[in-house]
C-alpha cells in the first residue's frame, strides 16, 4: 500500500516530503524506542511513534523506512523537520494515539509481521 493512500484514508497531517508518499509502505512498526527500532524494523515499514527528535529521522534514514507518523497529536521539532527534507523522509502526524492509529493501519492491511 502507498504512503499517500495511508496519509488519507487516515486523514494524516503530512509534514513535509509530499513529493514522497508513492513510497510503498510494506509494514507497520510501533515503537518509542531507538534501539528496538533499530534491532527490528525493517527496510519498508512506516514507524509509528510519539519521539519528536532528531534522531528519529537517522534511524528511519538508516533502515530505509518509508516514514514516520507522530501520534498524540506531537509535532516534530524543527531541526527534525529540516533533517527529514535533506533526507526526503516522509513526517506525518496523527491526534490519534498510538493504540488506535495502529488499530486503523491493521484494519487496512498494514500488518507488523510477514506472516
């Protein structure tokens, strides 16, 4: 599924990287923390978190996932913002919290898992 069909069947804000929502989104991933996101998300998954901070964007650069989405109605810091445009990565939000934006990403298809 597309990155821009999640954004609006979900009514996500998109933050910035409009240009890259064609990115296929081959799972989900939820997690507030870098090192899980790191040992276990993989290359395609969309990362649902509420860290605003920079470091979220070089995680998501470095395991070449196809965004990230703000839960609980949390915007990005600025200089996470100017980092995710130098690196085209997708930044959306939701005012949704965590559980039920995973719920609704589930009940798409978007599963956690290969299986």
């Amino acid at each position: 599924m597309k990155l821009a069909e999640i954004a609006e069947r979900l009514d996500l804000e998109v933050h910035c990287c409009a240009d890259r929502l064609d990115r296929e989104v081959t799972r989900g991933y939820a997690s507030d923390l870098m090192s899980d996101v790191i040992a276990r998300a993989r290359e395609g998954d969309l990362w649902v978190t509420l860290q605003v901070h920079l470091n979220v964007v070089a995680v998501a650069v470095m395991k070449g996932l196809s965004g990230v989405v703000f839960v609980n109605g949390r915007e990005p810091e600025p200089e996470t913002l100017d980092r995710a445009r130098d690196e085209g990565l997708p930044l959306l939000t939701s005012g949704l919290p965590a559980f039920e934006l995973v719920g609704r990403l589930y009940a798409m298809g978007v599963r956690g898992t290969d299986r």
